[in-house]
C-alpha cells in the first residue's frame, strides 16, 4: 500500500500528545458512528479501499482529510469477501472538525468521529 498524504515527523508525536492531554483533562469526546460516507467519485484508487479518501461527505457534508496519523488491522478472521485480511482502519484528521476513524468494507465506513475540546 502506497502512502497517500504526507506526514511531518512532529505530527503523529502532536497528535498523540493532544489526546492524552486531553484525556488527562478530560476533554476528549469519542462517538461511535459506523455509517457509510461516500467519497468523491473522482477518487477512484479510494473508492477500490487501496487508500483513505482526501474528501469524504457524511450527514450531508464534505470533510477534508488533512492527514493520516496512524493505519491498522484488526483481528478478523479472513471471510470469503474479504480472504487477504480483516478491515484496516485509518486515523484521520480533519482539522477543527476532529479526527475520524474510518474503515473499507465493501464501501468507506465511518467507525468513530473524536473530537479534542
């Protein structure tokens, strides 16, 4: 899998700091969502799940992906739909909006929307 955003080194090592900041203090709203998004029919390598979409519409609007902060699998079992592996799981941020776990089954999936306030 080839990476589709740019990361600075100082990024994930922020991003981590924040949200156990945050955390500490309280200050960390998770929600758990599990809906589909639909991504711009323009991304065509996105829309095969080979990598996170940059845009994303849910609930009526558009967020942009301004990185990708961390990517892993989970412990499923192979299915006859999915043999090569269980889902991966992508950590975006979009700015002031939060950050979004997101997942590719089939269609993007939104598992998990964080905000740090």
């Amino acid at each position: 899998m080839t990476r589709a955003f740019p990361k600075s080194p100082s990024a994930p090592s922020r991003a981590v700091s924040a949200y156990r900041r945050a955390a500490r203090e309280g200050k960390r709203y998770s929600w758990l969502i599990d809906e589909a998004v639909e991504v711009h029919p323009d991304e065509a390598v996105s829309l095969r799940g080979e990598r996170p979409p940059r845009r994303f519409r849910w609930r009526g609007r558009w967020h942009r992906v301004q990185e990708v902060s961390s990517v892993w699998r989970d412990g499923r079992k192979r299915s006859a739909d999915w043999p090569a592996r269980g889902r991966t799981y992508f950590y975006a941020s979009a700015g002031p909006e939060g950050y979004f776990e997101m997942y590719f089954d089939k269609v993007w999936m939104l598992y998990r929307k964080v905000e740090i306030r």
